[in-house]
C-alpha cells in the first residue's frame, strides 16, 4: 500500500509530520501529487488555539482545505482530467441528496464534508499531503499558465466571488471593503471584475493595502493611522457606498460601515466574528441590506477558470513559500500581518 507524508496537528501548536496510506483508488477518484497548500484562517486558528468557537479539534487531523496539485492516476471512468493534469482541488465534498444540495446550495449541505474542518466526527482530514486521492468531481483543471502556488488560491478566491454573488450586481456601483488580508484583497479584485466603478479599501497595515491596490483598489485607508478618514470622507449626504464587504471579522468595524452605506445598500459580513452588536435603527432608517457569506458553491469552476486564463493576478496575495517540514516556522510567520498575507507550503 503506497504511503504519504502527511501534516498532522494534534493538539494547538503540537503539529507533526507523520505517515499516512493512501488508499485505493475508486472508478471515479484521482490520485493527486499535491504541489501548494495555502494556510487559510482556520488552520491558523486551530494550529494556535486548537479550533474556532464551538469548534473544536478532538482527534488527530490532517490541516489543510486550500491546494493544488498534479494528476498521477485516475480511475477506470475518469473522464475530465488524465495523468500529467494541474488541477485545484476544490475542498468541498457536498452529499447531493439533501435538501439543500437539491435547492442548488451546495455550501449549504446537511452533510458537508469539507476537507481538513473538526466540525464532524471523526474529523475531515485535509489535503496537506504528498499525495492524496479526491474525487474527479474535486479536480478543476488550472491550465499551464497558473503557477501551483497561484491555483492553490482557487478556494480563496471562490470565497471572494461567492461573497462579491451575496451583493448583487456591482456593475458601475462604489464598493467598500474592510480588511484587505487575503480574502478582503480577492474580494477587491472580484469587485473589479464585477464592474465596480470605485473600490475603497481598508486595512491597519501597509502591506495589505499595498496588494489591495495591486488587485484593483482605487483608494486604500490606512485605518489604523488615520481612524477618521473613512467617516469624514465618506458619510456626507447618508453615505456613499452602494455596497460594502466587512472581511476583518473584528466586531468593533462593523457599526463603522453604516455611516458611509448609502440609503438602499447592501452590506455584507464576511469575515467571521462572534455575537456582535448591529445599528439596527441605522439598517432601518437606511434600508440596508444585511447579507451573510458561507464558503462557496457554484464559484469554484468559475474561479478555476480565471486562474487558467489569467484574469485575475493573485500574486500579489503571495508573501512567502516554505517547505512542508518547515510548517511551524510558516505558522509562526503568518502571523506577521505587516509582511505576511497567503503563507503557503510546497511539498515533496
């Protein structure tokens, strides 16, 4: 039985580099040498405080939901991907037969299976491995232009087009985006090419604003030096956004949006933070439009799509590749945000 290097975490800051088998390969699975793995913020969290809220790490788990690799083998009724394809992989493991998966909303399933996520038990092993074996629906082909690195930031950008969806259409609109880490960067470049005529973005390091603006942001705030520009440039006359993307997850920014959200906008939450206060007489008086975002659903081709054809540029998310040996050090790393936006690992 063939075998693997896989990364294994434990327990919060106990992650092991151990050996895995890798299975048998069904009629419609398809080996995989896994190229890049990007860190996402819920393998931070639970490499550092061992989950996220109620979610918590209870048995050894593969980390990883964000990857790209190159096909080795396929099964017998493979048809959509052959030996030498570079592919993304797309983390989500929907069921098809619950009500939700039948109304069209995947992200939604009763039954997800979502790779390298301690919300199940036994837990979902992830994808930071050598080689894994996925299912031939999970295989989006990358092309040969995309680097590794950059299709392993299919499922980033599927989340930032999925949250750009929730707003409706954006074409001619001015749009606000709070946090320009790596999801709030893509959500700027997924505003752009939605059509978004004005892109404000906001952050409280330069770095992130920096690849904001790379990505297509038309103005970038320094919120943490300048904590009143927002208002004072933007709440006159009821606000000036027709729809802002709140990614940092931090309470507190939230209240902040509905000055500068004009009459009429959309607002959505983004970024995942706990129970936090909502204006509710400023989202009444304005009739704003509170929308949630969860992972996405139909996204992913279409994001698959964009890397291969080179519409969208996610480089400038990219600051740092480290061996997978080296995951500890990439985890102590991530955390400088005034470096650091998409840390990822390469393996073997």
């Amino acid at each position: 039985m063939m075998k693997t290097r896989a990364l294994v975490l434990h327990k919060a800051r106990d992650l092991r580099v151990e050996e895995r088998e890798v299975g048998t390969i069904g009629s419609h699975q398809v080996l995989l040498h896994v190229g890049a793995g990007g860190l996402c913020g819920s393998d931070i969290h639970y490499f550092w405080h061992g989950g996220m809220g109620s979610i918590r790490l209870s048995e050894p788990m593969i980390l990883g939901h964000e990857a790209a690799g190159t096909v080795e083998a396929v099964g017998t009724h493979v048809t959509s991907v052959k030996p030498g394809d570079r592919v993304a992989i797309d983390p989500s493991r929907h069921c098809g037969h619950c009500r939700f998966c039948l109304e069209g909303m995947m992200n939604q399933c009763e039954n997800m299976d979502f790779h390298g996520s301690a919300m199940r038990k036994p837990h979902s092993q992830g994808l930071f491995r050598d080689h894994i074996i996925v299912e031939e629906r999970q295989c989006l082909a990358v092309g040969t232009k995309a680097s590794m690195a950059e299709a392993a930031c299919m499922e980033p950008l599927s989340v930032a087009l999925h949250a750009v969806n929730q707003a409706g259409s954006l074409m001619g609109r001015r749009v606000l985006v709070t946090g320009s880490g790596p999801i709030g960067a893509l959500v700027v470049a997924a505003a752009r090419l939605a059509g978004a005529l004005e892109i404000v973005a906001t952050d409280i390091a330069d770095a992130p604003l920096a690849a904001a603006a790379r990505l297509g942001a038309t103005t970038t705030v320094n919120s943490k030096d300048n904590p009143d520009q927002l208002n004072a440039s933007y709440a006159a006359h009821k606000g000036w956004f027709d729809a802002a993307f709140e990614c940092t997850g931090v309470g507190a920014v939230l209240p902040g949006i509905f000055p500068v959200l004009r009459p009429g906008g959309t607002l959505v939450q983004v970024g995942v933070m706990g129970d936090t206060a909502v204006p509710m007489n400023a989202l009444v008086a304005k009739e704003i439009s509170l929308r949630g975002t969860h992972r996405a659903n139909r996204e992913y081709a279409l994001a698959a799509a964009l890397l291969r054809d080179q519409r969208i540029d996610v480089k400038p998310i990219l600051t740092a590749t480290l061996p997978m040996d080296e995951a500890t050090r990439a985890f102590d790393l991530v955390r400088d945000r005034s470096t650091q936006l998409k840390v990822q690992l390469s393996f073997s």
